[in-house]
C-alpha cells in the first residue's frame, strides 16, 4: 500500500524560491502539500492558487482576516492549527511541517522517503537535524537553484551553537500525537503505545524526547541516513530581503548579524543533495514549461530585485548589507570553548529549575 507523506509549508513573498523547493520534494516523495500564504506582496499567492490549479498542492490563504483570531499568534502558528484541522492531515499516514529554506535529504537508498521506512521500520518519528549551509561569500541574487549554489556546510560534528543541532520532525500521523508544532509533533496520547524517534544515524532516541525536545544531543554526527540541509541565509542580498519580510511565528527574534553569523558555517562542501538533482531538474522544468508558472516566477524574481533597491535607500538596511559585506564566515569554536558554552547554559538550566 503506498504511504502518503504530507509536508506543511507557510510562505510570504518567496515566489523565486518556492518551484525549486517543491521540485526537491516531489522528487524525494513527499505526495502532498499543504501550503499557506500571507500578505505576499511578490505574486507568492497568484503562483499557489495556479500551482493549486494544477493538482500539484492545496494552498489556503493566511492573512489576518482568513486565519480569524488564529491570527495573533502569528502566520505560522495559525497555519499549523488550520492544517491539524485539515482532510490531507487525516488522510496523511506521515506528516512534517517545514520552511521554503529547509530541504530534506536522504542518504538511504534511493533518496527517498520510502527509504527511511525500509532501512527503519520501527520509527515512528524521525528527526531530521539541521545542518547549516553557509553564504560562501555569495553577495547577489541570482537565478540559480539555491541547492546548486550553496555547496559550502557546517562541519557534521558542531560543538556550538546549540540552534545548530536543532531538527523538524517527518512523524507517522497514527494518533500519537494530536498538534502539530513547528519543530515537532505535540500534545502526546499518554494511552497510545509509546512512540520510537529515531535519529539521523539510526540510533533510538530517549525517552525525553517523546514529548519534549527540539535539539539533536550535540557533539556527535547525526547526518548518516538523513539530514535537513537548512539554506537560511542566502546571498546578501536575499538575507536583506528577510529581515524585511521578518518571522513568521512572532518570536521578536529580528533576522539580524547575530542570526547571520550562528549560521555562516562554510567549512565542508556537502554536494549529497546532487542525488536527487535529475529528478528534480525535470519536474522543475516540467513546471516552469506552464506559462502562467514562468511569467509568475519571472515576476517574483523582479520583485527581489526591486526590493532590495528600494530597502538600500533605508538607512538601516543599508547598514546591515555593509555589516555583512564585512563580516568573515563563521568560524567553528574548538571542542574547549564550546564545552565552556555548554556549561555555563546548563548551570542556567539547572538554576531555573531550582
């Protein structure tokens, strides 16, 4: 019996983004997709309502008035309580929610979500931990897919930053859980049979992390069967772009140098992805073949381009693009000094338990 793997996406304004990444996904095996939109000012919604049109996902609008008092708790977390309530939520046999930045990657056979079933047919939730791909010096936007651009990751073993470790989770939707959460799945049936979560490298994962947790234990590879490789940055120009556009889980967190330079992580070339590239080269090409697709595409690319010369004439955006044209890539700390880190934040822990 074929599975059904669900991925929930929320977007604002990522129309040159947003075939690429549905390409990747098709390609890897996801069978549907559950996208929300608010307040795209790029033609975003125009491409879902036409994307929607032709069988590929099912796209709701999110703005204010269509997520209702959902609303005030931000974009994403309103997307995530309407799709819980959702027929393809029920009708999914897994589910993972997931951002435009963040591809999936499986190491397992063939590439493909099937895969993970076969080489772990006991999991029933599998975290799948971020590894960050670094700017590489990339300073303009350009046309070209984000997976054939950023080659240039964080090293498989990181001591520090912590958010480094951090995963979303693909989980079997069999009743264990009944909320969907932005990292992971919630609200644990306590009658059901335990879940199993089982990591990247295929190792079980303790019992705390059946209901609570969103970081990978650091210090140790969790990339062998499967990783999420987490484009968050971009080129310069499209990082100035994000901070305009900002979150969309209202943490208060700005997109600024701090979030840059926990994340501008270069020291290893991972090309893993390239196993999927045939597939996904075809049904990209498949998809911008419609002309109602590519003239949409073409618009969101225009309107980056026009958007950032409009926020370059703001002082603060100005100041932030000279910051990251200064700044070096991110240098990995040494096991000492993160284990320095490490403690302090676990004293801290320790004292707000008190």
């Amino acid at each position: 019996m074929t599975q059904r793997f669900l991925a929930i996406l929320t977007v604002r304004n990522e129309s040159a983004f947003l075939l690429e990444w549905l390409a990747h996904h098709r390609a890897c095996g996801f069978t549907d997709f559950l996208v929300f939109a608010n307040d795209c000012q790029d033609g975003t919604d125009a491409m879902l309502a036409r994307l929607q049109d032709m069988g590929w996902l099912t796209y709701l609008p999110n703005n204010a008035q269509d997520a209702g008092a959902l609303a005030a708790k931000g974009a994403q977390w309103s997307a995530l309580v309407r799709a819980q309530a959702h027929p393809l939520m029920a009708a999914a046999d897994w589910a993972m929610t997931l951002d435009v930045d963040e591809f999936v990657n499986i190491h397992a056979g063939h590439h493909q979500l099937s895969c993970l079933l076969k080489a772990l047919p006991h999991a029933t939730a599998l975290p799948m931990t971020w590894r960050f791909f670094g700017n590489a010096g990339v300073q303009h936007f350009t046309h070209s897919p984000i997976t054939q651009t950023f080659r240039q990751a964080a090293p498989r073993v990181l001591h520090w930053p912590w958010r480094a470790a951090m995963f979303k989770t693909l989980f079997r939707n069999d009743g264990r859980y009944r909320k969907l959460g932005v990292h992971r799945p919630r609200a644990r049936d306590q009658s059901a049979p335990p879940p199993v979560w089982v990591d990247g490298a295929g190792r079980e994962m303790a019992p705390r992390f059946h209901d609570a947790g969103l970081i990978s234990p650091f210090g140790r590879d969790n990339y062998t069967l499967f990783q999420l490789n987490h484009y968050a940055l971009g080129a310069m120009e499209s990082y100035v772009l994000k901070a305009d556009r900002g979150r969309a889980n209202r943490s208060g967190a700005p997109f600024d140098m701090s979030y840059w330079i926990e994340r501008n992580f270069n020291q290893e070339a991972d090309h893993s992805i390239d196993a999927l590239a045939p597939a996904r080269a075809q049904l990209l090409a498949d998809l911008i073949s419609d002309p109602v697709l590519a003239d949409l595409h073409a618009h969101g690319l225009a309107w980056r381009h026009a958007r950032f010369e409009t926020l370059m004439l703001q002082e603060p955006f100005r100041d932030l693009y000279g910051r990251l044209l200064m700044t070096e890539p991110t240098r990995a700390l040494p096991l000492a000094q993160a284990q320095l880190l490490v403690q302090y934040a676990q004293k801290a822990a320790a004292q707000s338990n008190e």
